[in-house]
C-alpha cells in the first residue's frame, strides 16, 4: 500500500507540474510578443535611458571613407576633341570619426544635434599613398568657363586673359592630398576680390575640404519618446522644413530620418527614406532580399533604378531638371552653380551612352550598386556601404581659349564608398539583448507549452492503467465465486436423499 500511496503523490506532482508548465507556455504566447514590443520601442527611442543611446550619440561602428579617383590618360587629346580616358586609382581610404555635440530636446518630441566628422589617412589599407599624383580636371577654370558661356564675348575674353595670367589650365597635376582637403589658387583669391559671394569658401580648395572637422548641418529629429510613429524622422534641417535647390515642392521635401537609424518592426513592403546634406534632397532605397549578418537577421535595401533617373524615365524626378541623360542628376544648384553630376560609380544604372562616352568605364552591379542591411526588428544598421560617383560636364565655349575643342561630355572626377559594418562589444551586446534573449523567450514558451502537455499526459494515462487492474481483479474474484458455489450446490444434491419411487439406476461403463 506504501508504494502505491507514494506512486500516486509522485503521478500527482508530475501532473500540477505540467499543468503550471502549459499554463506558463500559453500565457507567454500571448505575453511575450507584446513584452519584446514594448522592449524594443523602449531602447530604440532616443532617450538617454534606452540602450542605443549611446549608439547613436557615439556611433561605435567604424567607418571608412574609400576614393576612388579618375586619372586622365589623355588630356591634350582631349582639348584636340578626342573621346577621354580614365584609369581608375585607388582605394585611398580614410577611417571616418563621427560624433554627436549640441544635442538639445525639445519640448515638441524632438532633439537638435550637430553630427562632427573628421577622416585619418589609413595607408595599410589604401592602395596609394597621398602624396601621389594624378591629372584631374581643373574643377574652378572649367566650372567658370561653363558659368560664362551666354556671357559677352567681352567678358570671356577677359576671363581667357586672367586664366592665362595666372597660369591656369583645363587640367592639373595635383597630390591626392591637395585634391581631397584643399590647395592654394590664385583664381580663388582673384573672384572672392572681385566676386565675393560666388564662392562659399574663402582659402584652399578642395573636394572634402569642407567636410573634415565639420558638421552636416543642425538635424532636428522626432525622438519617438511621446509619438513612437515618427520615430527618427527629421522635422527640420537647419530650421528648414523643406529645401529650396530644386525645381518642385516633392523634390524640396525633407523626408525620411536622418540616415543612421529608422522605425523598428520593418517589412518588405518598408522602404528607408533619409535626408542627405551632401545630396542636398532625400533619397529612399527599396527592400532587396532577407539575410544574415553574424547570426543576426537582416534585410537588405538598395537604391531603386529611378533614384538618379531623370524626368522623361521617372516623372516625379522631373523637379531636379535641367536633366542630361537618365541617370544623373545635376546638383549644380546647392553647388554654387558649378555643372557637377551626381550619380552611381562608372555610371551603373544608368543611360549607356554616358558609360560609352569615356574610355576605361566598366559599370557592373556586384562594385558599384549600394546597400544597407538593416535589422527589421529594431531598425538599426548592422553593415552599409554607400557608393556614389562625382562627375563634371564640361565642354568647349567659345572666347575661352582654355577649353580648346573639348566635346560634351560627362566626366567622372571620382567615386567613394563609405562603408561599416557593427562588430565587437557592441555586435556582442546588439545580439545577446535584442536578438538572443527574445529568440530565447520565443523558443522557451513552446517548449515549457509541450513539456506541460506531456507531463499532463502522465496522471492521465497512470489513472487508466490503475483503474484497468482494478477490473481485472474484480472480474476475476466474480468469476472464481460463482464456480465455487456451482460446485458446492453438486456436492449438496448428491448427498441428498432420493425422493421415494425413484429407481436408482446402476452406472454403467
């Protein structure tokens, strides 16, 4: 009796076990998606409490700038109206430093900052050195020849006599160096004498000169703390709630966020709009395809083939016209007004005819198509890289002696890839916070629901079998009974008397 008393109080716990284990399981299957919900909103908002505050004031991921440059081959062929060639140089690549500093909330749901950034030459990773040469298109003389060309004959004659005066060709011999963060030239200091506002810097010139140890411009972003819908979207730059470098109110509007994070909870049927200073307009990239990134889910979104397309291919691209081909797009007018295009490296994606016009352009999809991976649950970039070609139109006008017989031409100046990818502590900590602990708690409501069941199953199937043994040993002692009475009711008759007239017959074999 002992063992069976204690084979029911063990069949007992089992069974208050399981029930708690199944209970626990459904009420996390309905609790949990709503807690990681919460999670997430809670540490994705930009608020000094959550988790990737700091992530996004300090941005831990290493960024590198990579240039490519395009060295002309040919120059004197091309002031004599030959077809360009370029050899491409590099990668001269730069670690890139970016940090966060006025960073000031609003009472509207909003934060201001100014984002600082500042490059350092890496040469074990370069494929050059800065001090090397290479012969470019001499951006001022050719960009001042173009904004002359409806001029006076007079006035282009004058322009002719003060290049000449100051030695100043259709292209130049200059380092990487004094290309990328500034060189002294005599024609600056002569228009910001006698023309002070057509250019907005006053000493050296060059292509990232104005990027290094500066800021893009005061962002004003919604933190999502009141109003989670408009998480990180921009509401102002530079005070501004749209731009005014563009020709309509669609290609004026600043839309999207800021370009370092986005709204969590994503599909693909998300698209990532952002805000670009140096593009002076919002881009928006399209979802591509699922993947993983050092165990953690990602979608990859990529630039759509309309996003330089011009107004005849894509009809709302219509406000950045004046337009050449499709596939650049003319920023000359939050440029000072010099012709520079911008567009994807070696013209991908673009009119083919613009690719053909110069030799030693091979645009292919795998070098010079962009992306970000993004992960869908918290909207934070795990790796990017960000390609873009600067180009320069120039061609030959009339009174400008320097520009010789140069035909039309689109010429690409450079291209450069900004690139990074999370990796270390941070990687470490993004995966065990926001991609293990809720894979953890997913998997763990399944498994404590079956393990329920199953120990449920248990009491179940120990009350079956118990109440079966009692059955069979009831049905046997019911049967064992009535055969013993059959017997002794015999044994009875015989040894009664016959009755009187009953012939008692003798047994035979």
């Amino acid at each position: 009796m002992g063992s069976r008393a204690r084979a029911r109080r063990a069949v007992a716990v089992l069974g208050f076990a399981g029930l708690l284990c199944a209970v626990l399981g459904a009420v996390m299957i309905v609790v949990v998606p709503t807690l990681i919900k919460q999670q997430v909103l809670k540490n994705v908002r930009i608020d000094p409490s959550s988790l990737s505050f700091n992530m996004w004031k300090e941005i831990p991921v290493p960024f590198y700038l990579s240039i490519y440059f395009f060295d002309i081959v040919n120059p004197e062929a091309i002031l004599l109206g030959e077809k360009p060639q370029v050899r491409e140089r590099g990668p001269y690549v730069y670690r890139e430093f970016r940090h966060k500093s006025n960073i000031t909330f609003n009472g509207n749901d909003t934060v201001s900052f100014l984002e600082y950034r500042s490059f350092q030459f890496q040469p074990d990773k370069s494929h050059g050195l800065e001090s090397d040469y290479i012969v470019m298109p001499n951006i001022l003389v050719l960009a001042a020849a173009m904004m002359m060309e409806n001029k006076p004959m007079s006035m282009k004659l004058i322009m002719t006599l003060a290049f000449s005066t100051l030695g100043e060709r259709a292209f130049m011999n200059r380092t990487i160096s004094e290309i990328m963060w500034g060189y002294d030239d005599p024609l600056i200091h002569l228009i910001n004498k006698y023309l002070p506002d057509v250019f907005p810097f006053k000493g050296k010139f060059g292509l990232f000169a104005e990027l290094n140890n500066s800021n893009s411009g005061l962002f004003t972003v919604f933190t999502g703390v009141k109003d989670f819908s408009r998480i990180h979207l921009v509401d102002k730059w530079n005070g501004l709630s749209k731009v005014s470098f563009w020709h309509s109110d669609q290609c004026n509007m600043i839309n999207g966020t800021s370009g370092q994070m986005w709204a969590p909870f994503m599909t693909p049927e998300t698209s990532l709009q952002f805000y670009s200073p140096e593009a002076c307009r919002s881009m928006n990239l399209v979802y591509k395809e699922s993947g993983m990134f050092e165990g953690i889910p990602t979608y990859r979104f990529v630039a759509p083939s309309t996003l330089f397309a011009n107004g005849s291919v894509y009809a709302p691209n219509e406000g950045f016209c004046p337009c050449l081909e499709s596939g650049i797009q003319n920023i000359s007018t939050c440029r000072f007004n010099a012709p520079l295009f911008l567009s994807h490296p070696h013209f991908y994606n673009a009119d083919p005819v613009l690719a053909e016009a110069v030799l030693g352009l091979h645009p292919n999809q795998e070098e010079h198509s962009l992306f970000l991976d993004v992960h869908p649950v918290t909207g934070i970039p795990m790796n990017c890289s960000v390609k873009l070609q600067l180009s320069l139109y120039i061609k030959a006008i009339k009174g400008i002696g320097q520009t010789g017989k140069i035909e039309p031409v689109v010429l690409p100046l450079m291209w450069f890839e900004e690139s990074g990818a999370m990796e270390g502590e941070p990687l470490q900590t993004f995966y065990n916070q926001l991609v293990l602990m809720p894979s953890v708690l997913h998997y763990a409501q399944y498994v404590l629901l079956a393990l329920g069941c199953v120990l449920l199953l248990i009491p179940i199937i120990y009350q079956i079998r118990s109440q079966e043994k009692c059955y069979l040993f009831w049905s046997s002692s019911k049967k064992g009974s009535k055969h013993k009475e059959a017997i002794q009711a015999y044994s009875e008759s015989l040894m009664t008397s016959a009755p009187k007239g009953t012939v008692l017959q003798e047994a035979r074999l």
